[in-house]
C-alpha cells in the first residue's frame, strides 16, 4: 500500500506544479478621470499579479488586424494612446493617456498585456460625458420698466415670413444623428444674421420637425428648409431671444407664421427699432437703457440651455452608440449559435496544453494505480478452485482449432452444430462430409439432412 500512496503524492505534487503557471495576471475596470473634449486620463487597476510579472510586464496596444477581428473600430486618437505601469500607490495601475483632447464620445480600446509567462487580451469601451456647465447667475430686472414702443413701418410684400407657404427657402439643411437646433443655428453661413435670428427663424420655418413642436427634441433624418438671410435678418433681435427664452423654459408659444412683429419687419437701410417715450420726462429715459442687462440675461440663459442641450444630444449619442455595440454582440451571439448548428465532424484532437495534460494525469493516474492494486490483490486472494464439467459436454473436444481427421464419427454431428452455432457454415458441411465419408449409417443419415438443410 506504500507505493501506490507514494506515487499519487508525487504525481499531485508535479501536476499543481505544472498547472501553476495557468494563473494569468488580471486587468479590472477603467476609470476615467477626464471629460469630452479634454485629453484622455484613465486608470486601469491590475490584480492577480506576482512582482515577477510587474517587473516584465509590457502594456501595448493592440494591432490593427486584433481591432478588425472583433469587429472594434479602432480611432485615430488611439494611434497616439501612451500606456505607463505605475507602481507607486497601494495597488498598481495601468495609466492610458492621449496627447490630443477626445472629442468622441465613445471609443473601443483593445489592449494587449504582455509578460515572459503569458499575455492577457482585454476589450474596453469608453464612454466619455462632457463636463457639465453651471448655470449662469440670473441678473436682477429693475422693480418698474418705462412702457416702450416699437415702431412698426408697413411691411414689405417681397419679404415674406419664414414658414409661410410663399416663402422660398434658400437651401435645405439634412439633420443627421447627433444634431441639435443650436448646433446646426451655429454652423449656418448666413452673414449678417445672428445665432437668435438663425435658431428662432429656422424653428419657426420647420415647425414639423419638432416632436410636438417641442424646440429640445428634434427629429432624426429631415430636411430642414433654411429660410433667405434678408428674412432671418429681418427678424428683430430682441423678438428672436425673447422667443427663444419661452421656447427654451417650455412657455407656450404658437409656432407657424412668425407673429406681426416679423411680419412686419423693416427693409434692410432703415433703423432696426424705434424707441419711443410714452410719459415722463427726460430722467425716465435712462430707465431704458435697464432693459439691456435683462436682454443679456436672456441671451446668457438661451446659451447655457443649448449648451445643456448640446450635452443632452451627446448622451443620446452615446446611448445609440451603445445600442448598435449591443446589436453587434447579438448577432455575433446569433451567428456563432448557427455555428453551434451545423453538423460536426469528426476531428481528432491533440491536447497540447501543459496544464491540461497535468490535471488529467493527476486525476487518471491514482485511478488506475488504485484499480491496478485492488486487481492485483484480488486476484493474488482468490484461491484456486476445481474445474466444473458440464455434463451434457462430458467427453466433448471443442478445440476448434485442432485437426478434424482426428475426430471419431459419433462426434463429428456435435462438432459440425457447434460450428453452425457460431456461423461457421463452411467448416460444419467440410465436417458433415467427412461424417457421410466416415461415420455410421444413422450419422450418415443425419449428416445429409444437415447438409440439405445448408444447401437450401
């Protein structure tokens, strides 16, 4: 019993020392500390690790050809991404910069770990949020503001409204994913107009395009009709803001034509507003001027809120972004069970692995041992016992294998119906003929009928 125990402790002392080399240097989750439009900063914390490995460890990034594998879109600011092993705090990390600001909101990262007893693959994905902008301070409005009148000069008819059904828009702009009505305001080349005038005309021209006419949410893949310069021009400035406050707060406004103010805007040449006095004297015209810091106000207000939309429409982005990764594993899942599907072929296998070769040896080889020396002392226990002889057998020779001239005719029927028990037909009739050769006439007799019961 010592050996066998011996041997199984030697062979499970070399199998976990063969399988040790299995346990891989481990990679956690990214952290990222920076913001959209800033350089990349993160930090990737590494566990499971020995000071061996930290010592030769070589963080890359992965090759183009592992990028298209997985079907990962590899950016160009990955090209310039920086990998460094920092060692100095508690745990170490895996530090991942970029020179350049990122200005995707999402990325792919495939990066490749490598050391002298292994390498680890891990796929990231990076989903950056812009940095969020504070509101600005509201400024205070004066208590009382002296009633003011614009003058309206009589409109021109080759001036029409934006929205209006005789107004020819000047070009059409084609909203794609990701595009809000400030941005597309700010990217118009329209000189002479302002981002009020551009924003306000362009909602009021395309009120369709707005899910419930709502100026936050605009539809994906429309036409938007760019109304002419001259009639966003003419649009009043103050009117154009004031609108846009009570569309960006979600006061109701009535969109289609533009209310009379636009509608009745002056010609280009002629004084934009005309402020005139009601009552009071010459001191209450100072009191007109108040107005400008709450006009300001507005404009301040209008820019944060399509700088919070803008953040907004960037989350929607990423979310869509996310949403198409998702679709992707799905049918790779979907084409990888169809895989699964298909008919398998026989393959002959060859396990190269050191570590599986060890865990089957350390789990096989006690077996057999085990079952070789409980065989072994079964066998050596059991005692000897007398040889039992059938009776109808008694005097039979059933070595098949042995001559048959040797045979005595009263034996030759037993012989030639052991072969036909075992299917040997040929070697039962060449026995029967020697029997009809040979034999009495009774075993004659009975040796035909066998042999006409072969022939048939």
């Amino acid at each position: 019993m010592r050996t066998p125990r011996a041997l199984f402790l030697v062979l499970a002392f070399l199998a976990a020392a063969w399988a040790w080399p299995a346990r891989a240097l481990e990679l956690g989750r990214i952290q990222i500390d920076s913001a959209l439009g800033e350089p990349l900063r993160a930090l990737i914390p590494i566990t499971a690790y020995t000071d061996a490995e930290l010592e030769q460890l070589r963080p890359a990034n992965a090759s183009a050809e592992a990028y298209q594998l997985l079907r990962l879109v590899r950016r160009p600011i990955i090209e310039t991404l920086t990998l460094e092993v920092d060692r100095g705090g508690a745990l170490p990390v895996l530090r991942v910069a970029t020179p350049a600001a990122v200005t995707d909101p999402h990325l792919d990262l495939l990066l490749e770990v490598r050391w002298s007893a292994g390498r680890v693959l891990r796929e990231y994905v990076l989903l950056i949020e812009p940095r969020r902008v504070a509101a600005p301070t509201p400024i205070a409005l004066p208590d009382a503001l002296p009633e003011i009148a614009t003058a309206q000069p009589k409109a021109d008819p080759a001036v029409a409204a934006p929205g209006s059904p005789h107004a020819k828009p000047a070009a059409v702009w084609p909203v794609r994913p990701g595009d809000s009505l400030s941005r597309i305001a700010q990217q118009l080349p329209l000189p002479g107009t302002s981002f009020s005038q551009r924003a306000y005309g362009l909602y009021e021209a395309n009120p369709k395009a707005f899910v419930q006419q709502d100026i936050h949410r605009l539809r994906q893949s429309v036409d938007l009709q760019i109304p002419d310069p001259g009639v966003l021009a003419a649009i009043p400035e103050g009117v154009a803001v004031q609108r846009l406050g009570e569309l960006m707060s979600g006061a109701t406004v009535v969109s289609g034509k533009v209310t009379a103010a636009l509608a009745e805007a002056p010609k280009a040449g002629l004084p934009r507003d005309t402020v005139r006095i009601s009552r009071g004297d010459a001191g209450k015209a100072k009191h007109g001027q108040a107005g400008q810091p709450a006009l300001q106000s507005i404009e301040e207000e209008v820019t944060a809120r399509a700088h919070a939309l803008e953040e907004a429409e960037a989350r929607i982005a990423v979310l869509e972004k996310s949403i198409q990764d998702l679709q992707r594993l799905l049918a790779a899942r979907q084409a990888n069970k169809a895989l699964l599907d298909l008919p398998v072929e026989e393959k002959t296998w060859a396990i190269s692995s050191p570590q599986v070769l060890g865990l089957l040896a350390l789990i096989l080889l006690p077996a057999l041992f085990w079952g070789g020396y409980r065989l072994g002392s079964g066998l050596r226990a059991r005692p000897k016992g007398p040889e039992v002889v059938l009776p109808g057998l008694a005097g039979l020779n059933l070595d098949l294998a042995a001559p048959a001239s040797g045979m005595g005719p009263e034996n030759g029927l037993s012989l030639a119906r052991a072969h036909l028990v075992l299917g040997e037909r040929e070697a039962a009739r060449s026995v029967l003929n020697e029997v009809l050769a040979r034999g009495h006439t009774m075993d004659q007799a009975e040796a035909r009928r066998m042999l006409d019961a072969l022939d048939r």
